[in-house]
C-alpha cells in the first residue's frame, strides 16, 4: 500500500493529497516543481500529537 503525501500549493496555500507531487493545483492550476511544498512531515507531526494518548485524556 503506497502512502499519501501532501503537498501545499505555493500560490494559493491549497493542499493536495496524493502518491506523487501534482501536475498543476487544482485550485489555480499553478504547474512546475517549484509550485508546490512538501508538508507531509508537519500533518503527520499535527496529526500524532492530536491523536496521542496523553491528548485523549485530557
């Protein structure tokens, strides 16, 4: 099973969750290498602490 990764478009701040980085951004239809970041790593960050235990028992 591949893993998704997410990807924030530089001009308009829309996210994409896909396999491999977009073709263009759905939303302004930005294109090239240089249009979208990486920001897989800081939703997994987010998303381990909200759904740790020490966040549940709060």
């Amino acid at each position: 099973m591949l893993g998704l990764r997410y990807f924030a478009c530089e001009a308009c701040d829309a996210v994409h969750a896909d396999v491999d980085q977009p073709a263009a951004c759905g939303r302004c239809g930005r294109r090239g290498d240089a249009a979208f970041a990486d920001v897989t790593a800081t939703l997994d960050d987010a998303a381990a602490s909200y759904f740790s235990r020490a966040a549940a028992t709060r």
